[in-house]
C-alpha cells in the first residue's frame, strides 16, 4: 500500500498539557480514513498540525520522497492539504464568488475561473444557487460548497472536521454524496466524526484518537487490533 503522506514522533503540548503524542502516522493514498475520538481527545489539533496551521512540538514528515521536519514540510502541506472546519467560513457574496476565490488567489483569470466554477456547480448539484448569497444557505447547502471550493483547487488530502453535523438525513445524504465523488476521484480523504454511520460505508480504515494516543479499528468489525503508537505521558 502506497503511502501519501507518513508523520512520525508527532508531539503537541498545549498550555503544559499533552495533546498528542503518535509515534507512527500513514496516511494511505486515494483512501478515506476516518478518525473518531470524544470531544477532546485531540482530532482537530492533528488536523490543524496536518495542514499546516499549528506547530507541533516535534514531528519528522515523509513526503513527497523528502524527510522534513515541520517548518520544512509547512510549503508543500499547506500547498497540497486542505482542512475544512466543521462551521466552513463563507463570504458575504454569492456561492460562485465562493466557489471560484481560491482560483483567483491562485492566479486564474476570471474566463478560465468561471468555467471551472460552471464545471463544479454541476458536478455538486449547486448550479441552481449559483448566485444565491452562500451566508443565506442552510447548513447542508453551506458545507456542500465549502467542500465544491475544496475540490475546485485539487487537493492531494482532504481533512474533514464533522462534515455531517448539525444537518437533517436528506443533507446528510447530498453531503456523504459528494464524499464518496471525491473519493472517486482519487483525492485522499480523512474524515473527523462522531456520526460514523453517515460515513463509514466510504471508509478503507477506521482510527480512534484518545487521550493522544491513536488506536487502529478493524473496519468490518469494529474492534482494536493495532495500536499505532504508545504514550510515555499521563494526562
């Protein structure tokens, strides 16, 4: 099995209290791995070191065919991994002005900018809000354009805190949809949730996160039959 991405020695301390602490991380390439842990236990800090957003205290990174530490991973992940926070922040402007801002910060001109938003819209069943205003959307609505604008900059790896919550069955449904599209489409998925029903029918692999520590879950069965990494600290 090909790996994307591997992280290992991973530590986080916060205000003197551990976090994380994972020996050995692989992220599996063109798989959906979803994680699930209490309220707490440490998913949306990985998620944030992963994309680039926090420091962690130590980390050494394989990617790419390059052993990094941290700072010189932080270009390429930040490049190549998109998180999307549970409460996707949106614009104050229509859904595709949304869709189509990272395009422009990227460079794009507003022609070849349009017709890949055009593209996206369809792909997402969006195109009949096209120019609704995105902050007069519904949750689910919300979340299926902040993961069209994700997948409009083609992501390697995708990290998704709760991409469910908070949503009736139907949005449910639309939104566990366009994951399994995107997993489809070969973009590497890793799914924060405490709503795995919702989910785990696109899952290859189940992780559990507790007190730092990451715990592999045999999918089908639902039970520990690997730890990954062991934990020198007491919380």
């Amino acid at each position: 099995m090909s790996h994307l991405i591997d992280y290992k020695n991973l530590v986080v301390t916060l205000s003197g209290k551990l976090i994380l602490n994972i020996d050995s991380l692989s992220i599996p390439n063109h798989q959906c791995t979803l994680i699930t842990g209490k309220n707490g236990s440490g998913k949306t800090t990985l998620f944030k070191v992963m994309s680039g957003l926090l420091k962690p205290d130590s980390a050494s990174i394989h990617y790419q065919g390059l052993d990094m530490n941290w700072k010189q991973a932080k270009p390429y992940i930040q490049k190549d991994i998109i998180y999307l926070h549970q409460q996707p922040y949106l614009f104050d402007a229509s859904v595709t002005y949304n869709i189509a801002y990272g395009l422009y910060r990227a460079g794009e001109s507003k022609t070849a900018a349009h017709n890949k938003v055009m593209q996206a819209l369809d792909w997402a069943n969006l195109s009949h809000l096209a120019h609704r205003n995105a902050k007069q959307l519904s949750g689910g609505e919300k979340q299926r354009v902040a993961l069209t604008r994700a997948r409009i900059l083609s992501p390697r790896l995708l990290l998704l805190d709760e991409p469910t919550a908070s949503m009736d069955t139907d949005a449910k449904q639309q939104t566990s949809l366009l994951l399994q599209r995107l997993k489809e489409e070969g973009i590497t998925i890793m799914i924060s949730s405490h709503e795995t029903h919702t989910v785990e029918h696109i899952a290859d692999r189940h992780l559990h996160i507790d007190q730092g520590r990451i715990t592999s879950l045999d999918h089908s069965h639902s039970e520990k039959v690997t730890v990954l990494n062991t934990s020198k600290y007491n919380n």
